[in-house]
C-alpha cells in the first residue's frame, strides 16, 4: 500500500521526497515542511522522525541527511516518515523561536489546525507523528555545550514511561534525562496517544557537529534494528540515567573559568567554575550543592551577575 505525507507518496520498496504545507506567508506564498517516505518492500511498523524544531537546533538535520540515503526501502519492514525541518521559519534567519508569533515549537503540541503559526505547525506534525508506532524528535541543547543523551519526558507514573525508557536505550547516546516536561513538547503529548516518543538532545553547538551527529546515526539505526525495521543485533548498553538538574548561576559578572569537564561525576563542594576580572584575577569561585554529573554549560565566556553559567544533573542511577 502507498503511503502519503504532504505530497510525497511512495509505495511498497520505495521513498520519496516533497513537501506538506502549513500555511503561507505575509506576501502570500505558500509555507511548507521538507518531507520524506521511506515505505520499506515488507509490513511492518511505522516510525516517524523529525528535526529544527528550534530554528537554530542544526544537529538532528544533519542526522537526517546522512541517514536517508543509508535507508534502502528493499531492505525495510515498516515504513519510516520524516519532517525534515519543522520550525521552517525560524530555520531560514538561524532563530530559536518562530520569528511569526515568537513562540519555542515545542511547547506548542498537539497544536491547533486553527490557531497561531507554532500551533497549525504542531497540529500538522503532530497528525504525521500520530500515524507512528515510535517518535523520535530529533534536537540539541541550542547552542550551549551538552552532553549527548536522550530525554524522556512523560513522566515515571505515564502508562508509556517504560516503553519510553525502552526507547532512549535504544537510541543509546550513554546518557538519559528522565523528568516529566513541560506542556506542549511532543515527547509529552505522543504518549498521551500511546506512542512510545523520545526527544534525544544530540550536544550543543553553533550550526552542527559531527561527534553529536554521529550519535544520531547510530541511534536511529539500532532503534530500527531493535524494533524490528532492519534486520541485524542492536546494542541495548547501560544507560547512564538523571532525574533533574541544579543549575548555576554567577554570583559575580566577569569571565568564567570552568573547572569540570562535561561527562565529570561531581561531588560537594567540588569546583565548577571561576569567575575572573578581564585581567585574570580570581574573583568568584562557584561549588557544587551535591552528588550528579556535569551535564550542560554556557558556551561564550562573559557573564553578568545572575547570569546561568552550567548545569549538574542530579538523582543519578543507571538502567
């Protein structure tokens, strides 16, 4: 049977590529999402992938890019549906927010066919991803510096919260941040219709990096050779899982000097970070409240007082 998303239809054994359109712009044109059907030659289950959507979250697109011309149709059971680039608008000016009604996209699911930008955005999205069997939001910690992991965001009492664990260890980035997110991200309203969904957090960085985006590859492959889509074992490592996060801020402005590695298990008391004048001189020293692992930090070095420097993830085991 073909399948259909936006205008791309591809039967059994085949892919095809095109776009679904989501509204139009202040001149008139019309407004549409790069789409993609990977429609495998046997039956099977369905998964759906999508990327940007923060506008400057650059890592899950360049995953896709290498992963779609990898994926043969001939040797897939299932199908696979893509959205290349979801928050369309604030990917063309490299923005986080979409520059129309400045709103963060993944606040915005389900989303409203009727309502602003974000949400008509969301509601088409989300219609393709309710077809799935699995969901895989692909992004990055913006532009700050971040460990790779995989998040699980529908909460430890939600009926799917094991299928969602199952999931981000078989994506397997090493690192799992399982805490129940806020409203409107769509690794919360997918479960809610029984879909098994992860947003993975491939790093941080400025456009993309090839280490985090590697990650991604890797992960979206041994997720279709878990669940049956390609054949082949896939790795189910020890993830290395945290429930919440202390995050710091600079009780001085200045230049921060970081004395903790991203990935580094911390204790009390440990030094994070300085703070220094613009000639070096010590003015500030920040240590941790308690046990977890360097998780996340700033990228640029200046910071004003009060400003967010780094974050410790907290509630640390494994699985």
């Amino acid at each position: 049977m073909s399948l259909t998303l936006g205008d791309a239809s591809a039967a059994p054994g085949e892919t095809a590529t095109g776009r679904l359109r989501v509204g139009e712009r202040r001149d008139g044109s019309p407004v549409s999402l790069p789409v993609c059907v990977v429609n495998g030659a046997d039956d099977g289950e369905t998964l759906y992938l999508q990327a940007v959507s923060d506008g400057d979250e650059l890592n899950g697109l360049g995953v896709l890019t290498r992963v779609v011309p990898r994926l043969d149709p001939a040797e897939l059971s299932g199908a696979v549906l893509i959205v290349g680039i979801v928050n369309v608008h604030a990917f063309q000016i490299a923005e986080h927010r979409n520059p129309i009604d400045d709103t963060k996209m993944n606040r915005a699911y389900p989303g409203d066919e009727a309502g602003t930008s974000s949400e008509r955005i969301a509601a088409a999205t989300f219609d393709a991803a309710s077809r799935a069997d699995y969901v895989l939001d692909l992004h990055q910690g913006s532009t700050s510096r971040m460990l790779n992991e995989a998040r699980v965001r529908c909460g430890r009492h939600h009926r799917m919260h094991g299928d969602c664990l199952e999931l981000a260890k078989a994506f397997g980035t090493g690192h799992v941040l399982d805490q129940k997110g806020p409203d409107g991200q769509l690794a919360r309203a997918a479960p809610d219709e029984g879909i098994p969904t992860i947003d993975p957090e491939l790093g941080g960085c400025v456009g993309w990096d090839e280490e985090s985006i590697q990650y991604g590859v890797e992960g979206v492959f041994n997720v279709l050779r878990h669940y049956g889509f390609l054949d082949g074992e896939a790795s189910m490592a020890e993830q290395t899982r945290a429930a919440g996060f202390d995050q710091y801020r600079t009780p001085a402005g200045g230049l921060v000097r970081f004395r903790a590695e991203l990935g580094e298990a911390i204790h009390p008391g440990d030094t994070l970070f300085e703070i220094t004048d613009p000639f070096g001189q010590l003015t500030s020293r920040v240590t941790a409240d308690s046990e977890g692992i360097f998780w996340r930090s700033r990228r640029l070095p200046q910071v004003a007082t009060g400003e967010y420097v780094c974050s410790v993830a907290t509630g640390v085991d494994a699985y």
